[in-house]
C-alpha cells in the first residue's frame, strides 16, 4: 500500500499544478494536467483520482429559476425548495420514477432543497448555509457556467495552494482532516481567483475554462487526501 505523501511533497505538487494552470491558455491545456504524468514522478499523473466521464459525464442542460418556480406552481416542489412528499403519487415519467428512486433509496431527499436554494440565487448575493454549501453552489453552476462545481477535492487543493509551504502542521492537517468549517471562505476566495489576473486572459475567454479548473483541482486534492505516490 503507498503511503501517505509527507507535507513538502504535497505543497510541492500542489504548487506546481496550479503553475501549470496558470501557464494554460486554453481548456486542451488543462485537460493535459490531469492526462500527463506530473514532472517530478512524486504523482503518477492525475488519472486515478480524476473525474470519471461515466460517473460524472458533462452537464449539458442547464436549470433555471423560471423552471424552478414552474416546478413550485405544479406542486412538484415546496415553497422551501423541497421535492414535494406528495411528488410519488402523481403521474411521472418513468425516468422521474428512476431517479426519484435513487434519491429515496440513498437517503437524499432533501438534498435538493440546497441546489433549488442555489438556482434561485444565481443572481442575487444570497450566501449558502455552511451544511449545505457543495450543493448550493453545486445549484450556482447548474444555472450559469461561469460558476464553478466546487467540492471538498477543489477546496482541499485550493487551500492547499493558499498555505504557506513552512506551514507544515497547517498543510497536514488540510491533507487529512475535513476543512468543512473553512468552506464558506475558501469558496469566496476560489471564486475571486477564477477570474483573477494570476489565470491568463486568453484561456478566461474559452468556455467551460471554470469547469476544466474544477475538473484539474478534484483530482489533485483527491490525490492529495489520499497520498498516492508512484509505485
């Protein structure tokens, strides 16, 4: 079993992806990060802790707020942003029953409620409860691609990137331990970097920049977390 990556050569690796992030002018630049092995072997490549395109395949739909407040007047969704209790007792599809299943079967009803909350309020400044946040803002990107997905891998590498490399306990504890709490304020900061000037003007101007962004920083925190080193 590899072992975990001490916390130089996390900082190390982390540093140098986002270098490479910033040295990209187009989305074929980034999708190379995760495709090629890293430099310095440290990592062997980014392919095991990427994205699955089965599991998380492109989102080519997007959801509105109109169709939100649609789904309320029909009496699909609460007032509060909840899938209705009543919701599997009216006439649905059969992939409305699939999926409304899974949600049943895995215990997330309810969940929903967050990315109702985070479509409604692509356009206000409306901030996400702290228990909630991934799915809120997961509801912000369903309703405008210039918002990024953001999960707890984005958020780990991204802090990762902020520490201090002399920080050593700090970048310890963000490779092992859940950094929830720093969530709301490591969202706002990664917000404000995605169109910082640190990212070139050039790749700012390509679609699905932002997502390509989310997709190079899941697998390199997931990485990181996990400590895999090359074999």
């Amino acid at each position: 079993m590899a072992k975990r990556m001490n916390a130089l050569e996390a900082k190390k690796i982390v540093s140098d992806v986002f270098s490479q992030i910033k040295a990209a002018s187009s989305v074929a630049d980034l999708n190379r990060i995760i495709e090629s092995d890293h430099p310095d072997g440290a990592v062997k490549g980014l392919q095991k802790t990427r994205m699955s395109p089965t599991k998380y395949p492109k989102l080519d739909f997007v959801l509105t707020k109109t169709e939100i407040d649609d789904m309320k007047r029909k009496g699909q969704l609460t007032e509060e942003g909840a899938l209705s209790v009543e919701l599997s007792s009216q006439s649905l599809s059969p992939l409305e029953k699939l999926l409304y299943a899974v949600l049943w079967k895995n215990g997330d009803l309810g969940k929903e409620k967050h990315i109702v909350d985070g479509v409604s309020s692509v356009n206000s400044d409306q901030a996400a409860k702290n228990s909630g946040l991934v799915f809120f803002q997961f509801g912000k990107h369903l309703a405008d691609r210039n918002e990024p997905i953001i999960d707890q891998h984005v958020l780990r590498a991204f802090a990762l990137y902020l520490c201090p490399p002399e920080k050593k306990d700090e970048i310890s504890r963000i490779q092992s331990k859940s950094i929830s709490k720093d969530y709301p304020a490591l969202t706002v900061a990664y917000k404000d970097w995605l169109v910082s000037d640190e990212l070139r003007g050039e790749l700012k101007e390509c679609r699905d920049y932002v997502f390509a962004i989310d997709k190079v920083l899941f697998a390199l925190g997931k990485a990181i977390k996990l400590g895999r080193n090359s074999e």
